[in-house]
C-alpha cells in the first residue's frame, strides 16, 4: 500500500509508552475520552477495497477486521477465522469465528465473508485489492463456519493476502442497501471493528465513536470517540502534538523527526521498514521508453547530496534493487550478496552525458515530475534532482499534487486519450504488502499491473521479467523461486525504470498519556485502535 498505501513494514513492535503525568489538553471531557489522531488527507474511501493509502487504512482499521492479521514478528495469526490451512498448493481452508457481531448488533454470517471476499472480485467494484485474487478461481462456503478459496495454479503469497485489507469484511446486508454510497461520507461502512463510522467532513477530519457492540471482549481501550483531522502542514502537525491536540501520528514527514525528539510529551519511535522512495518514470511515454534517458538521468542525480542536504538519518540510501534488506526473509545471504555484487546508485556526470547522448534527446528535454503537497521531504528532493538535470539540459517542472491526486495517478486511475498513465514522472513511495521479495517485484514490475487500479507506476512492460514474475509466484521450492527472481531483478536493474532513491524509515509519535497495548506497530494492516488505553 502500499500501497498504497499505503505501506506494510517489518518485524518490530510498539509493546506500550510509560504513562505519565496528566497534561491539560482536553483528552477526558464531561467523561468522553477522544483520540486525536493525525493524518495527511481525506480518505480515498471508507472500505477496504480501496483502504491501500495511510489515511484509508488507518480509519478502516478500526471500523472493519481482517480474518487473518500478524503477531508482533509479523507471522500469521488467525482473526476473525479460527483457523486456517493449506490442504493442498491450490486450496486453502479457513475456519471462521461463529461468535463475532457487527457494530449494529447483528452477528457476522457466512453470507457476509463470502460477499466480502467475493466483492474484491467484481471487475464493476474496481476494488484496489483486485490483483491480490488474479489467481482465484472460487470462493465457497464449504461448512456452517468453513470457507475455501481455490486457485488456479500454486502462488507461495497467497497465505498473507488475507492479512490485508482483502480479507476484511463488510456486512453484506449493508453493502447492498447503499451500493452506490458504501463509503462514502454520506453512509460510511458498517464492519465488526471496535469502532463505528459517525461523520466524514471532506478536508478536515472523520469521526468515529466506539462499538458498543464489540465482539471482541478482551479488547482494553476506554476510547470513546476517534477524531483523525487532517494535516499537510510539517509546523502544524508539530505544534499540534507538542501542544497535545494531537496524540499519535505515524504518517508525518522525516524532516520533523529531529524537532519531535525535542517534545518531552511525545514518545517517539522508528523502525527499519519495507517502505521505498522513488522516481517512477513512465516507461510508455517517450522520452522515457528508452533506457538511455533513464541512465541518464539515475547517473546524473547526487544521491549524497540529497541523504547530507534532505534526507539525512530518516532514511537509508537506495541502490539499484527495487526492496529493502527487511524483504530478505528467505536466502537472507543471496539477496545481500546480490546487493553486494551489483551496488548502488553511482554520480557520475561523465557517464549521465554519455547515456543521453546516446539517446534521441540528446540536448535534453523537458518534462513535468508530480510531488504529492503533504510530502514536504519528496518535494525538497524533486528541488535537488531538478537542479542536478540542468547540467544535461533536462528541465524538470515540479508539480505539488494532493495526496488523493498522488495515490489517483499512481494507481492508474488517470489515463490520457490513448489509455496510458496521464504523467511524465511521479515521485512518489510504496510499501510492501508483506515480507517477501515478491511483495515488491509483483505490483511494481508485472505487466498486469500498469492499468486501472494496478500499482506498476513506471508502466514497465518486459514479457521475460513477466514471465519470470508469475512462475515465481507459482513456485513452491524456495530456493527455485529465488534462483527465478534474482534473474528478474538482473533484467529490472538493468533496465531502471525506477530511480529508488530511499529505503524508508518508520516513524511514530504518541502523546504519553496513552498506552498503545500490543499494537503491531509496524504492519499498518494491523494499526487498530482496540487496546490502546487513556492514562490521563
């Protein structure tokens, strides 16, 4: 989630902050204790098919629940399913919950999972998690309380999928009595979370009031009412959580990171995460479809310069593989070899010169890069990119986008007249879905993903890597699936069609008059608001 969401991080978590002493910032009034929560625009939608952005999840999270979800080494664990298992490399069994209820009051059916799942499915939804099931071929109730989900070839990434927004689920009744609203400001989503949708003002903020009819007894929280209001601004959302008028954050730019550390109210906390930085250049328009301008450009860029002047220790440098060490969870040593062998980003002006002259623009161009406006840090490294591209005669006009226009374009949903993605260059970031190579490598290179609601935002189109990409998946042998992604990744480095400029650290900040419970900080699947507790 990203997308994107998005974005899902890696083995880490946030047991509890030490309460402290209660400060005067209006938490428990007249009884009614209120979370304030930070985040940088309007949802896409209330409803996980469209919940793959930081502000879409981090509401849906509290209103609908998953059937499966992570512990806190980011492993599987049942949810709202009992159990679950793979009883052959193409069918896999889960045993739901029988005792779960929605936020009405009326108790969650098969009917309802089986809609839910199906949902994502309906080619007329356009659900963002689409992609997620290009394998599936059913969906049934197998038992009273028994799901099964067949495939149509094995695919060793299926196991997380239901971990993630897809395997949310939505009570059917609702859906289909508002089923041009499901989402929308005006109705909202009905779910079995510890929390219900009350109102949606668009620009400013949603509320949420707790689920008096929460299954989930052992759920601690004494929240009474979440308010998420939205803040682009870096000093605003600073002074906002020194002044306490807002309690927890994790989506605020790195560059405040240092001015946080200096809040004696604020707990802060980072982690190493599966997220990346990069440039997206589009691959179907010219001149970006020539692999000379894009070395050009990647030669051309002083990466040191950007990690001294902007990024600085927010963040760790990004070389030629599209994925973190923190997807290094299987043959940890071949991927660090790999990275070691092949190296990183390399200034080097000389070279920049020769790639574009070698291209069909050699005395440059002109192009328009997009910045999302609530990323202040993209913004200051698009401002030293532009400046580095002068010297090859490359003009880059740096547009600020909303947030909401960012994920619309990088999810492919603005196409121009010949139905390709309606940008130059998008700067822009990704987090993986799940810790394994393939998290990475499937949404941002496989051809299937470059239209309508696919995240392969430099609209890359080789049919080898292609091929690569899809036996991988279907591939059971581990070892073997590696051996068919390292020769995927040799063909994507070699061509660049992202400039990976950042491997992203996750940041937090919790005001410490709250307790946050055994929330798994790092998945932002699993950012629910159930356990986190009040100690003012």
């Amino acid at each position: 989630m990203k997308k994107i969401l998005c974005v899902c991080l890696i083995i880490a978590m946030l047991a509890s902050f030490a309460a402290c002493s209660s400060t005067d910032n209006g938490k428990a009034s007249d009884e009614k204790v209120v979370l304030n929560v930070h985040m940088n625009g309007d949802p896409v939608a209330i409803d996980p098919a469209f919940a793959y952005d930081n502000a879409s999840s981090l509401v849906v999270n509290q209103i609908t629940e998953s059937l499966l979800t992570h512990n806190p080494d980011n492993t599987l664990k049942p949810n709202l399913c009992k159990s679950f298992e793979a009883t052959d490399p193409c069918t896999y069994v889960y045993q739901i919950r029988d005792d779960v209820t929605f936020s009405d009051g009326t108790p969650m059916t098969m009917d309802d999972v089986i809609y839910s799942i199906q949902r994502h499915l309906d080619a007329d939804l356009g659900s963002y998690m689409n992609w997620f099931f290009a394998n599936v071929t059913s969906v049934e109730a197998t038992g009273e309380w028994e799901m099964t989900i067949k495939l149509a070839e094995p695919q060793a990434t299926w196991q997380y999928v239901l971990a993630t927004s897809a395997g949310m689920i939505v009570q059917k009744k609702f859906c289909e009595e508002h089923a041009g609203d499901v989402g929308t400001a005006s109705v909202g989503i009905i779910g079995t979370g510890p929390f219900v949708f009350e109102k949606w003002e668009n620009g400013s903020k949603v509320i949420l009031k707790k689920n008096e009819n929460y299954w989930d007894k052992t759920a601690k929280t004494n929240v009474d009412e979440i308010i998420f209001s939205i803040i682009s601004d870096d000093t605003t959302i600073a002074t906002a959580l020194k002044s306490g008028q807002v309690d927890f954050s994790w989506d605020f730019s790195s560059k405040l990171v240092e001015t946080i550390q200096g809040f004696e109210n604020v707990e802060l906390k980072s982690w190493s995460g599966m997220g990346i930085e990069y440039l997206a250049f589009n691959n179907m328009r010219k001149p970006f479809d020539e692999v000379n301008v894009r070395k050009a450009i990647a030669y051309a860029i002083d990466l040191d310069s950007i990690f001294d002047n902007v990024i600085k220790d927010s963040g760790i440098k990004g070389d030629l593989l599209p994925m973190t060490d923190s997807l290094f969870t299987i043959e940890a040593d071949r991927w660090k070899q790999y990275v070691a062998e092949h190296g990183g980003h390399v200034y080097d002006l000389d070279k920049a010169k020769e790639y574009l002259a070698a291209s069909s623009v050699p005395n440059g161009f002109d192009f328009t890069m997009y910045v999302s406006q609530a990323r202040s840090q993209a913004y200051d490294v698009a401002l030293v990119i532009q400046q580095n591209l002068k010297a090859l005669n490359i003009n880059a006009e740096i547009v600020t986008l909303t947030q909401d226009e960012v994920y619309a374009y990088q999810f492919g949903n603005i196409l121009d007249a010949d139905g390709i993605r309606d940008y130059d260059c998008l700067v822009t970031t990704w987090g993986a879905d799940y810790p394994d190579p393939s998290a990475n490598l499937d949404p941002l290179f496989n051809i299937a993903n470059i239209g309508a609601g696919g995240y392969n935002c430099a609209a890359y189109s080789n049919e080898e890597v292609d091929s690569l990409l899809n036996k991988a998946v279907t591939t059971t042998d581990e070892s073997e699936r590696m051996d068919l992604l390292f020769r995927a990744c040799d063909i994507i480095v070699a061509d660049e069609p992202y400039y990976v400029y950042n491997y992203t650290k996750g940041f937090a900040a919790f005001n410490k008059n709250w307790t946050l419970g055994d929330m798994n900080i790092t998945c932002a699947w699993d950012w629910n608001f159930k356990d986190v507790v009040y100690n003012g």
